[in-house]
C-alpha cells in the first residue's frame, strides 16, 4: 500500500477562503475606485496591488508606446 502525504492527524488546516461578492462591473469599479480615494492609493496601484494578491505575482509592465510613424 502506497501512502501519499502526512498522515490525517499532521495535515495542515484549510487556508481561509477570500470573501466573494457578487457585483456588477460598474459596481465593481466603484469598490476599487472607493478604495483608491479612502486610502489615498493611484487606482492603477490599487488594481495591481489586487492582482498581486490573487495571482500571486505581480503583473506584467506594459511595454512602452511606440510614437505614431
């Protein structure tokens, strides 16, 4: 018999789940912007700052604009 992982007494609790809220994309702009305004945050610092958080990593810098030829 294989066993895989700690026995069932070692094993580490459930990380918490994030709080969910269901919310239009308006309504979820609104939070954010909220946020941003409460806490004196730039709301494209407070997005990143937010994806950080969910995906782990911070997001990609977007490349630079290229002037108009």
């Amino acid at each position: 018999m294989c066993h895989t992982g700690p026995p069932p007494d070692v094993r580490r609790p459930p990380k918490p789940r994030p709080r969910t809220r269901t919310c239009t994309e308006e309504e979820a702009f609104d939070l954010l912007r909220r946020l941003s305004q409460e806490t004196n945050v730039k709301l494209r610092d407070v997005c990143a700052r937010l994806l950080t958080d969910l995906a782990g990593r911070s997001p990609r810098p977007r490349p630079p604009l290229r002037p108009r030829p």
